[in-house]
C-alpha cells in the first residue's frame, strides 16, 4: 500500500507542472548515449510519446554523428574534426544525408510510433524548413572552408508548428538547404536551438551524456537550476568550460530570443525527460534567464 501511495504523490507532484505546460511546446535534442542503448531509447520514446497524450506539444531534432562515423568507416571514408565539426565534402554529405535522414530519422519515428505517438520524420529541406549558409571555421585565427557544414538563416516553422499543434510529432533531422540548392550538416544541438525559438517554445530540452553543470570542476554535485547571469558567472571560473560551453551558450540565445525555460540533462538516466520536467528538483540543470516561479511551491 505505501508503494502505491507513494505513486500517487509523484502524480501529485507533477501535477502543477502539467497544467502549466499543457499546450506548451517543448524542443528536445535528441542525441549521446540515449540513441545507442537499446533501453535508454525506448525509456526516451516513452517519455516523448506521453509528453503529447498528457497535452504538450513535443518536437524532437536529434544528432546521428556515430551512426554517420560507423557508416564512413564501413565505406572507407576518412573523418576529420574542426572545431568539434565534421569536415563535410560532398562524398560526406551524400553519407551524412543517407544516414541521418534514411536511417537515424526513421527508426525514431517508428520507434514512438511503436509507443502509440503518431511522430512524422522530416529534414530541413522539406519544406525549406532549415534554410542554411556554408559556415566557415575558424581555427588559430584563420578562416577555414570545412565543406557542406551550414550556419542556419532561416526557420520556416509553420510545418512544424501545425503539426505539433495536431496530433502529430515532428522528428527533424538536422540537414539544412542553402539559397544554391546544396544540402549542408548542420549541429543538431543548434538546430534544436534555432527551432525552439522559432516556434516560441517553453522549454529547449538537452539530452547529453554528461549530468548536467556542476558545483566546481571537482565535484560530482549539480547544480539544478541557474540563472543567465549565474551561467556567464561560472563560465568566468571556468567551471563550465570545454564542450559544456557551446550547450549554455546555445541555452542563453534561446533564453535571450524567447524560449521560457532550458534544460540540459543526461539521456543514460531511464524517463530523464519526465524526472527533469516534472519533479521539483529534476536530474539535470535548467537554465533560466532569472528564477520565474510556475507555481507558488515550486523548489529551486
């Protein structure tokens, strides 16, 4: 029977959390070790797919770079890394797109259909949803051309914003078009950035393989929730640094351009979208622009 109660309260918990959010849209990045082990991305289609039956608005952008790496090598092609970004010919490209949108893309979408969503597998060509320019790296202070790699433009979103509004949810692989008609690579984490603004969402939800930010660069402690002017804080310490950086920076543009609140989790934790959205303390680190309430009691 205590068993039993104690389920009540976590409902009870997440209660509020519901009602603020229903009809709400909620980005989530989809992407690390979530999309390698088969559990954790079953745990994760579960947790998008009841996001929509309880009345939130899921659009799901994922990643795919070890799928694309292991077809690469299959293929006898050689990687190479700028920047954190994936030097894209268009022998890469062709690759990259066959992968990310052929195969990564569609067995997330059956998989949530699996779940009973309804989910429809599109690209940022489709539509012009993702239009896009060639981006150039710089390394040591020089400009470098790293190929079919594209800085977003432009968001069409009206695709996506009537299908979320439905009944459907959006799976969007991260490739872009540009004004010349060629594909380009885009990151998916600025991608899932870039579309949460677009459609004005609540939340811009990042699954990681890290925990989240923590107390100091010994600790193993994190932080729940943090404020803009917290987050360039600690950049200033430099506790957050490395490839953290790029993921708050990410967060605070979405802040700073009108997404409500931002969240950057680990996807190796089973039902880490519903731990993080809807318990007070959550399991990984929201990112607000400053500490806004949704409701009276809420923990932060």
């Amino acid at each position: 029977m205590e068993a039993i109660i104690k389920k009540a309260g976590i409902l009870i918990e997440a209660l509020p959390y519901i009602q603020k959010l229903h009809g709400k849209t909620v980005v989530i990045k989809y992407g690390g070790h979530a999309m390698i082990n088969e559990e954790l991305k079953n745990s994760v289609m579960e947790d998008i797919t009841l996001l929509k039956y309880i009345g939130l608005n899921p659009v799901v952008v994922h990643g795919g770079g070890p799928d694309i790496s292991m077809m690469l090598e299959r293929l006898d092609i050689k990687s190479e890394f700028v920047g954190g970004l994936r030097v894209t010919d268009k022998q890469t490209m062709e690759v990259a797109q066959m992968v990310l949108i052929g195969k990564t893309n569609k067995e997330i979408v059956s998989l949530i259909n699996q779940n009973g969503g309804k989910a429809i597998g599109l690209c940022g060509i489709d539509g012009n949803i993702l239009e896009c320019e060639q981006y150039k790296a710089v390394v040591d202070g020089t400009e470098r051309d790293i190929g079919q790699v594209g800085r977003i433009t432009k968001v069409n979103s009206a695709v996506l914003e009537f299908m979320a509004k439905d009944e459907y949810i959006p799976v969007v692989a991260p490739i872009g078009i540009g004004s010349d008609g060629r594909s380009y690579n885009i990151n998916a984490d600025t991608v899932a950035c870039e579309v949460a603004i677009a459609l004005k969402a609540e939340k811009l939800m990042l699954l990681t393989d890290v925990e989240g930010v923590k107390t100091s660069k010994d600790s193993n402690e994190i932080l729940p929730a943090l404020t803009a002017a917290q987050v360039h804080e600690l950049i200033d310490k430099n506790i957050i640094n490395g490839g953290m950086i790029p993921k708050v920076l990410g967060c605070l543009q979405a802040l700073d351009n009108g997404v409500g609140r931002t969240h950057i989790i680990d996807g190796r934790i089973p039902h880490c979208i519903l731990l993080e959205i809807f318990t007070n303390k959550g399991i990984g680190t929201m990112i607000m622009k400053e500490k806004i309430l949704y409701y009276e009691k809420e923990n932060l």
